[in-house]
C-alpha cells in the first residue's frame, strides 16, 4: 500500500505531467504544512474521533512521503532510507529488547540519545532541543535538559515564586520590548511551575483554550443576537453564571 503513495507523490511530482502546485513545492514551503497535519492527529486523537484520526494520519504519512520524494529528487535520501534510519534507532534505542541489555527504562533512553547527540557533535546539555518546536513545549524541554545537569529547582516553591517576581518586573517595565521581553520570562516560568507539578503546559492550555471556547460559545447561545451589545459588566456577569455549575 505504501508503495502506492510513493508512485502517486512521483506522478504529482513529475515535471511535465504532473501537478503545478506540488512540482513547485521545497522543504521549507511543506514544512508548516507537516506541522498542521501533525496538530491534527492530535486533535482527533483529543476528540477521540477514530474515523477522523485514520486520516490525519494519512495526511501526516503523505507529509513525510512528500519531504522524502523531495529528498530523493535531490539525491539526498529516498522513503527506504528514512525507514531504515528509523527502524535503526528504534533498535538502538532498545537495547533490552533487541540487544543484549539488561535493562531499558527511560533513564536508559535519555542516556542512549545523549551519546547519539555527542556522537553528532553536540557538546551542551541544551543542543539538539528543535527551535521549531511550539514555544512552550520547547521551553518544558531546555528546563528539562537543564534539570538533567542539576540546574533545577528543588520543591515547587522556587518557580512559583519567580512567577511573582517576573510580573513585578513586567510592572516595571517601560518599552514595549522590554515588557515582551518579561512576559516571555513569566511564561518560561510558568511552564517550570507546570513542570514542578507534573503537569504537562501544552495540554494544560489546550485544555484552558477548549474551556474558554465552550464557555463562551454557551454565552453566545444564551444572549441571541444580542450578546455585542451587551455592556461588558452584563457579559461578565452571564459569565459568571455559565462558570457556576447547574444545580439539581
């Protein structure tokens, strides 16, 4: 089956028959769209829709035959090869399971991915962490690698109390930059305070962004037609009243 996509993604990629759109594409242009389809399957998956998640996930798959087709074109690498790469790690990276290790675990696998890191030349506790990630996960992830070196708070009491410091110093800002430049300290922090807790920052405001929205899809629904032209002290109170759980 797989073999099927690749012939379609060579045909749309053809450069005198195939599709003008595809043909035009490059790593970079198909990049944003590999981020997308990957925020999708999550998306199913959070809905748990399966039907839906069947095709995000070939919508993900085509991404990666697409980057690989690009790949191949240029005499870099071609789907084999990032299948075996893959494969390869999955391998190395289970040494109890495919090797003669004893033990796995996840200690086991940071120790495993750190030797690949300096293996490629990275020497520092932070390299190798995507700058493409989502700015919040890949806050969680330095703040994790740097824990790894013992730069790391000991309770939940340190970070939490940067977050108050990081607001004074938003407050006493006086540029537009420096205030972004303090905002983004106070979500660094927030993210460590998360961290610290064991609760994963990305989820979290995934789960606050579909709290806000269904909340205030219910505001819409209560007030009609009328709801912009509601004063802002009468739409915070319908607020307050689609917050209060239903009694009886």
């Amino acid at each position: 089956m797989i073999g099927r996509l690749v012939s379609i993604m060579a045909r749309l990629r053809d450069r005198e028959t195939g599709c003008e759109w595809d043909v035009a594409q490059d790593f970079a242009s198909i990049a944003p769209y590999t981020i997308e389809e990957a925020y999708e399957v999550a998306d199913a998956i959070a809905r748990d829709d399966m039907a839906d998640l069947k095709d995000e996930l070939g919508d993900l798959l085509l991404q990666v035959v697409f980057h690989s087709r690009i790949a191949e074109e240029a005499g870099l690498f071609a789907l084999p090869d990032v299948v075996g790469a893959i494969s390869d790690k999955m391998e190395r990276r289970h040494p109890h399971i495919f090797g003669d290790a004893t033990a796995g675990g996840s200690q086991r696998w940071e120790q495993i991915k750190a030797e690949e890191r300096a293996a490629k030349g990275a020497g520092g506790a932070l390299d190798g962490v995507a700058v493409g990630l989502p700015a919040l996960l890949r806050a969680e992830k330095l703040q994790k690698r740097a824990a790894r070196t013992g730069f790391d708070w000991p309770d939940t009491a340190g970070p939490r109390a940067k977050i108050f410091e990081e607001i004074a110093e938003i407050d006493a800002a006086t540029t537009h930059d420096e205030r972004e430049d303090e905002i983004g300290d106070l979500l660094f922090s927030v993210v460590n305070w998360a961290r610290k807790l064991g609760v994963d920052p990305e989820a979290a405001l995934r789960r606050g962004n579909a709290k806000f929205e269904r909340r205030f899809k219910a505001m819409e629904d209560a007030a009609g037609d009328g709801f912009s032209a509601l004063s802002l002290d009468e739409q915070e109170a319908l607020w307050q009243s689609i917050k209060r759980p239903k009694q009886g």
